[in-house]
C-alpha cells in the first residue's frame, strides 16, 4: 500500500499527472473513488477486495476530463485500475476516448473482489463478474503493485442462468425479462456507471425525433434495456458496474454477458483485450459469418 | 406552408392498377395540401406546365409528384418547379409505379397504399430544407488500368484530345494478349502488325505517363477527384541507364527454369528478360524467383556485361500517388485453365480432355503461339511433344463456355471465330492436313464473320462436326478423340495428332480484389458490371469508372476496341466542364453531440470522415470530433445509421423528415 502512495505523490510532485485517480477507504468493509491532487490526497489511496468500481468511468465524464488541465498546461491523469478496469480503459482508447499517452495506468495484481461492501471477503462472496475472470495480471500497465494471489474457486452463475434461459421458449424468456423490466424506473445509473456509456447525448435522451421510447410502459422498459444491450454487444467489457449500480437489482449482466459470448463465438473478439485490434463494430472481414446480421 | 400534390397515371402503368382520380381527391384532404390534381402523364410538357401554374397560380412552397420512380423523372419535375420559383429540394416524388402498381393487382389495396405513400411524401416534404447544389472541382486526368488493346485504345483517345492519361500495366510491356495472336479474323492479317505501332504510340504520346510492371493498390475519393496509389514492382533494372540493348539476357545462364508465359508455357525464358521481343517498354525484368543472385548472392554475369550499369539487385517496390479524375478499367480476360480441378473447386474441369497431362492438347492461346511467326516454332505447325507436324487435328469448341455443370453458363464469344481462323491457318500451312472441328453451334455474328467461317469449310475444307467430345485417350503417340455426331446420329472416332481446346474466357482472377479496390461491382463469374446492359454498358455505377473491353464480359477485339473509345468519350464528357454539380444530400455531424467514437470514420466507405479538433480561444484542444467532407460524402447515410447516439444528419433525409414519414404511415 505504502508502495502505491509513495508512487502516486511521485508522479503529481515531479508534475507528470494532473490527478491520481483511485480508491479510498471510508469504513472497513468499504472504499469510496477519490481524485487525488496532492501528498495529502495520495496517502488515503488503497488497494484491496473491496475496490469494487470501475474508475475507468471517470476517464470520459467531460467534467473530469477538465482536470487535467492545470495552470495552461495539460498534464496527464494517472489511474488505478483493475486488471479488468484496463479492459475498459483499452476499449476506451480502442474507441477513441483516451490516447494511451494520455494516461498512467497503476494496476494490480488482482484474485477477485467482493460482492458488495460490508461482505466478508472469501471463497463465497467473490463477485460474480470474478468468476469467469481470466485476467488476473493487467494486459497493459505503466505499473503493477500487489502480490499474486489464487482466486477462490466459485460456480458460475451467471452462465448457469443465461443456459436455463437459453432453454426457455421464446414466449417464456420474454415473460421474464418484462418481469426484470418493468423494475426498471429509468434512473439511468446502468449509463452513468457505464464506462463505455461516453457519448454526450445519449439517444434516450433524443427527443426530435424520439429513437427510444421512454414510457413507464413494458415498451419503454425494454426500449431502454435492449437499446442499451444492443449499444454494448462487442464493446461490453464485462466490469459489472451497471448490474451493481442498478436500484432494482434487475440482472443486466445476463443480457451483457450473453453478446460477449455471441461476439466471442461468432467473431473470436472481446472488447479491451488488445490495443491493437480493431473494434468489433466497424471492422469487416470477408470470413466474418454471416449468422448474426438482421 | 401550402403543397401542391400531383398524380401521375402514367398512361396505363399506373392507371390501370392505382385509382388515380381518387387517390388525387383524397389527398386534397391531407393538412397543408393546397392543391392536389392527376393527369395522364405529369412528365408531358401540358403535365410539366400544370405543375408550374399551380405552384404561381396557387402560391405553392413546396410539392409532390406521385409518379415513377425518381431514377426516371427526378430530374424533370425538379426543374419545372425550380422554374416556378421553388427550391429543388422541396420536390418529394412518390413512387407510385415500380412501389405500388406494379407490384400488385389489387385495384382497392393498391389505391389505399397509394394514398398512405403520399400522405408519408406530404409529411416529409413539410420538413425538408432547401438545399443548394454543391459544386466540386474536376482533375482532368485519367488512369487506365490495363496495357491490352482496350487500355491502349482509350489512352490514345484521351490523350489525343489533349488530357493527360496515366497507362498501368501489371505485366512488364503493354500489349495484353493481342500481342500473343498470330492472326486476327476476319481478315487474316498479322496481330503484332496492326497492334506494335499502337504500342509505341502509346509509349512515344507526350500525354500518356506509362508505368508497366505496376498495380493499383488503393482507390480514394470519388468522380472527378481519385487519389490512386500505384505500386510499381521493382524490375530491379534502372529504367533510365537501360538502353534495351539485350546483352544481360543473351549472357543469362539460367536458361530453363522458368516457362515464358508469353509462350504459354510452350518454351523457356532466361531469369532476365523482357516477354516478347517487341515489348514496350523494351526494357527487362529479373525474376527474382529463379535468379542465381537471389538464391546465393553469386552470379551477377548481368551486372558485368551491362555497359549501362542499369541492374540493381536492391531496388525495391516503389509507390507512387497520381490524381485523377476518371478511372478506365481495361483489365481483360483470362483463359479457363480446363485440368482436373481440386475438389473443392465449384468447377468440376475437364480432367477427360487430358490437358496438362498430354502434351499435344493445347489451349486456344498455345495454339497462336504455335501458329506465330514469332513463337516458339517460328510459325510451322509443330506439336510440343515431338516436334512433328500434326497431320490430323481436332478443334474442340465451348471447352467449359455454355456449360453449366462442369464450366459457366454464358458464351465466350470468341470462340467460334478464332477456332475457323485456327483451322484455316493450320490448313494454309500444311496443305494435305486434316481439321475437325467440334462444334455446340456456330456464332458468327458480326461483319464479314459468317463469311469467315464458310470459307473455312467451303474453301479450305475445314470438317465441322455437330456434337461434343467424351473423352481423349493416347495411343502410340495418337490421341482418340471420341464424340457423337449428332447430326448423324451416331458416335465417331478420330485419331488425331494434336487436340486444341477452345477454352471459356474468364475474367482475371484478381478481378473481384481490384474491383473491390476501386469500388465497383461485379458478377458472380468476376466480370465488372455495367451501369445499365443496355443504356449505360460503358459506365460502372460508381461515378467516374468506366468499363472497357473484356473486363466487362467477353469481346473480340472490334468489341473491345469500340468500347473502349467509349469509355475515352465517357471521360472526356467529364472533363468538358471545370466543376462537377453534386446533390447536397451529404451528412452533417453536430459538433455538439459528437462524442468523437468516430465509428462513422470506420465504417464510411468513402473516407469522407475526417477528425476535428475542437479547441479553446487559448489552443488547448477540447475534443476531438468527427467532420464529413462533403465533397467525398456520396450520402449513403451509412454514419448516420452507425452513429449510436444520432449526432449525424443526412441532409434531405434527416431524423426528422424520415420518422414523419413513418409515423404518418
């Protein structure tokens, strides 16, 4: 840890980065973002299972985005990151959001992280989106801290629960998304805690003409949630962030894993893996199958 | 706003399924229509007059025409109402015929749909803008691709009317395969002879820029304004020090180990060489693949023989940029290569013909080289297996053409004529020689051409036979020919000396990439595609490429040569005037809303797309945004749909118009 702050204060000292963008602890079983600008700042960072968000999100709000720039000059912004907080930052620059230059990456090596705050972290509680994770070392990284680790070993859910849907008639699986759906109360957090949800109007938010219906309405409920599935196939990295940040825990991480998968079979891709690669969306190639096209 | 609606009958076309009348009275109806009338042809001048006397007469700001399709009559009702005074844009045709009557037969159903179709053409012509025409300069330049007769026809053309033409070749001369024919019908007279002069023409034009031994590697932009990269392969011989002279051929020790492929195949070439000895330009090329120098780094005899100090085994490929503003495609054909295919080819071949396995069953392009004074037999009949004179051969026509099952489905063309002119050659030269032809039917349109073949038979003697070959077998240095004649009605055996197969001709095998590359259609067997097959056969559908010769489908060389003339005339058309009008239907990215993704950027197929800084009054740059040129924005609209938060517009097509137009559906 002390390795971490003492790293992070180097970096604003010698006048690098504008901010360190980490974690702090707010209670024992609890840790809350933070925007370091000085020592200060830099001596509340941490690392540990209960770093639960992806602040990758905060790499494309314009408002934070402002802060690199300091006395004229615009300086770089450190961040630390999960190995799979890095997937979003590389989907980010693979999407033109960020320049790689542009940002410090401080990762970690990492075995999983918890549920949710206040739960003891052990083999039972680790969060869902740990479970299938394979990356537990960061693809890229300006530094690593923290020792390797085993991750608990834990049934996949998620995947149990997609395959019993899968097996549903499609009269049945569309009874229980309305069912999921018409908890939705259209708070837009899924978006907010997206990292990928960059774009400065969002097209719910376009009115003349309306795209997206909005209505408190089984229509405007799976408007909403399957508009936003469909804007996330082969760009979802899979940080979990909305399913947590929903209010009324409806299960998104279903409908987000289930295109990683189709994107992972149809076309051997998953988003942030490889600065290199070209986007799913808006790359072709003649082999591509042609299964999916509507 | 008031709009005048205006209902077309198109004689029967539309009348008879579509109640025009009524569709006319029911859209008087519709709010904001101000006049709404039918006639039996709105494209007449009394119809164009209607329309011009309404809008004054009526104080109109805007109108629909239900009619054809715009492809058609577009243009015509734009400007009856531009003169009336009216924005050109502000005209929505509905396509009442190719949309509606044409499609049904229900008079009912059809005249309900009628009406919706204008009631959505009357919502979204509320919402149009006037847009003003945009005007895009013209680079008075023109690349031909491919150095056969057809590109060398079109350069010719072009350049003699005064406007510079880059010639590309990938082959090391210019010539295509004409420059392989021996003789050409109907007239019999000397290929090389007729073809050489029009070659050095080429070579010697001021206007004409000639890169041989070079390929199109990338196509942007769009008519009137092509950036084209061109890779020049390395010839590793400096053309500027090469003189010509041959001296590093003659002293080359590598003798046998490439087949020269202007000889089909049917003789040797050095390492260095040039394809034929009237090559244009006659300078060599190393083949890198069979050079000592390039094996061991030993040899190096061309180097010391070389007055000029012309070869340069590190000469690399070199890429070179060149604007212009049309693009002919001269590309040519291929022979159908007729051996036993591999299975998992969806051509079956014809491994019974033997070819490739005996060597005296030839291709139609072997047997010119045979019968040319220039080729590897210096023009006596000699057959490749023994060097003997072949008193018996046998022609076989439509090898793979007109065959669905084993080869394509359409006719070569070529065929039947230049199988009577083999014959007839081979009969010339050996005067006690036997020829038989097997023949499907024999084509022989054209001026002079049915004369051409009758000589051969009534003449010279030619034996044509009705009928198809089975199969090919040797003995004793014979070849059994079995077939049917099926005029008789019965099956026959010839034992011939040699057998020549009248092979499809196909289109390049890199066809489908190279067009891919410049952005043109093609058909399923890999030839480009016309604009239209009968009012536009010389133009591609992309603006400013135009077809030329075999490329488009097969052609003899008048064909050829006629079209591509054509194409010349189609290029210089665009260059007669200093700008080009393009419709402002081009895309706009707000600026605002724009979150820099620049998936439009990725998915444009014209590059229009570029990136934009946004930058504060003190430089530091804010973001990055997309911004469409709208000189290379052809209006596909592809952006707009790929855009996810729908900060693209399609002018003239915008959210807008598009989702009143639905919703009044």
């Amino acid at each position: 840890m002390d390795d971490l702050r003492k790293y992070a204060a180097e970096l604003l000292e010698k006048g690098e980065v504008a901010a360190v963008i980490g974690y702090q602890q707010v209670s024992e079983k609890r840790t809350k973002p933070i925007i370091a600008k000085t020592a200060e700042d830099c001596a509340k960072l941490v690392f540990n299972e209960y770093c639960l968000n992806n602040l990758a999100v905060y790499l494309t709000k314009a408002r934070v985005k402002e802060l690199r720039r300091v006395n004229g000059a615009v300086l770089k912004l450190a961040i630390t990151a999960k190995p799979c907080d890095v997937h979003g930052i590389v989907a980010l620059i693979q999407e033109s959001q960020l320049k790689r230059e542009d940002v410090t990456i401080i990762s970690f090596n990492c075995a999983g992280v918890v549920k949710d705050f206040g739960m003891d972290f052990n083999g039972e509680t680790l969060a869902t989106k740990c479970v299938p994770c394979d990356t537990h070392k960061p693809l890229y990284s300006d530094m690593v801290f923290g020792e390797e680790k085993e991750t608990p070993k834990v049934s996949d859910e998620v995947l149990a629960k997609i395959e019993s849907i899968e097996k549903m008639s499609a009269a049945e699986r569309f009874e229980y998304f309305k069912a999921e759906f018409d908890k939705c109360i259209k708070c837009y957090a899924c978006r907010a805690a997206c990292p990928l949800c960059y774009c400065q109007r969002c097209i719910t938010d376009k009115t003349i003409p309306r795209w997206v219906e909005s209505s408190a309405h089984s229509r405007g409920n799976f408007s909403w949630n399957v508009v936003r599935a469909f804007h996330l196939s082969g760009r979802c990295i899979g940080c979990g962030e909305c399913e947590r940040a929903c209010p009324m825990d409806i299960p998104l991480s279903l409908l987000n894993r289930k295109m990683v998968i189709e994107a992972k079979e149809a076309y051997s891709y998953i988003s942030g893996r490889s600065l290199e690669t070209p986007t799913l969306v808006g790359s072709f190639d003649v082999k591509d199958s042609d299964e999916l096209f509507m | 706003m008031k709009i005048g609606v205006f209902i077309c009958h198109c004689g029967e076309n539309i009348g008879r399924t579509v109640d025009c009348p009524r569709v006319a009275k029911a859209c008087e109806w519709l709010p904001g229509v101000e006049v709404s009338i039918d006639y039996k042809y709105m494209c007449s001048d009394p119809g164009q007059n209607m329309i011009k006397k309404e809008i004054i007469d009526k104080k109109l700001d805007a109108i629909v025409v239900g009619s054809c399709s715009p492809h058609m009559h577009e243009k015509t009702f734009r400007k009856a109402a531009v003169a009336a005074g009216i924005n050109p844009f502000l005209v929505e045709i509905t396509n009442l015929r190719e949309h509606c009557s044409w499609v049904h037969d229900d008079i009912e159903a059809a005249t309900e749909k009628a009406i919706e179709m204008v009631r959505m053409s009357v919502e979204k012509v509320k919402r149009d803008q006037p847009l003003t025409t945009i005007e895009v300069p013209v680079t008075k330049r023109t690349l031909v691709i491919g150095g056969g007769i057809a590109g060398i026809q079109a350069a010719l053309d072009v350049a003699n009317a005064g406007y510079e033409v880059v010639l590309v070749e990938k082959e090391p001369s210019i010539g295509g395969h004409m420059s392989q024919l021996s003789e050409t019908f109907p007239t019999l007279d000397c290929s090389q002879c007729i073809l050489t002069p029009r070659m050095v023409e080429v070579y010697q034009h001021p206007k004409i820029k000639l890169m041989t031994f070079s390929e199109v590697e990338k196509v942007d932009g769009f008519i009137g304004n092509f950036t084209v990269t061109i890779r020049n392969k390395a010839r590793h011989i400096d053309e500027d020090k090469c003189t010509g002279c041959g001296l590093c051929i003659t002293k080359c020790p590598i003798r046998k180990k490439a087949y020269n492929s202007f000889e089909e195949n049917l003789a040797h070439r050095p390492a260095v060489y040039v394809p034929f000895p009237q090559a244009v330009p006659n300078i060599p090329v190393i083949d890198e693949t069979v050079c000592t120098h390039y094996k061991n780094g030993k040899c190096g005899i061309c180097v010391t023989v070389c007055g000029r100090e012309a070869i340069n085994f590190d000469q690399q490929d070199k890429l070179v940029t060149e604007e212009v503003g049309a693009i002919i495609m001269a590309t040519g054909y291929k022979l159908y290569n007729i051996d036993k295919k591999p299975d998992d080819s969806i051509y079956k071949g014809y491994g019974e013909y033997g070819y490739g396995k005996y060597k005296d069953v030839v291709d139609g392009l072997q047997f010119e080289r045979i019968a040319s004074a220039s080729g590897p037999t210096e023009g006596e009949f000699k057959r490749p297996s023994d060097g003997k004179e072949p008193k018996k051969i046998v022609f076989i026509q439509c090898v793979g053409s007109r065959d669905e099952s084993k080869g394509f489905s359409y006719c070569s063309k070529i065929c039947c004529m230049y199988t009577a002119k083999h014959a007839m050659l081979y009969k010339h030269k050996v005067h006690d020689g036997e020829a038989y032809v097997f023949y499907m039917d024999i084509r022989s349109g054209g001026k002079m051409y049915d004369e051409f073949v009758r000589r051969a038979i009534e003449e010279d003697g030619v034996k044509y036979i009705r009928g198809r070959v089975s199969k090919i077998t040797e003995e004793d240095g014979k070849y059994i020919v079995k077939g049917e004649d099926t005029l008789a009605g019965m099956p026959i055996t010839i034992e011939a000396d040699m057998v020549v197969l009248a092979t499809a001709m196909i289109a390049q095998p890199d066809a489908s990439t190279l067009a891919q590359t410049v952005g043109i259609p093609y058909d399923k067997h890999g030839f480009f595609n016309e604009a239209h097959p009968k009012l536009r056969p010389i133009e591609s559908t992309t603006g400013g490429v135009f077809l030329a010769g075999a490329c488009q489908s097969p052609k003899d060389i008048p064909e050829s040569v006629a079209m591509a003339s054509a194409a010349a005339a189609k290029a210089m058309v665009l260059f007669g005037s200093d700008k080009l009008e393009r419709e402002p239907v081009v895309a706009k990215v707000s600026a605002d809303l724009c979150a820099g993704c620049f998936l439009c950027k990725k998915v444009c197929p014209y590059g229009a797309v570029e990136v934009r800084e946004v930058k504060t009054r003190d430089g530091v740059v804010i973001k990055e945004i997309a911004y469409v040129n709208e000189g290379l924005c052809q209006g596909c609209g592809t952006c707009t749909a790929s855009c996810p938060s729908k900060s693209v517009e399609l002018a003239g097509f915008n959210n807008e118009e598009i989702f009143a137009q639905i919703a009044a559906l």
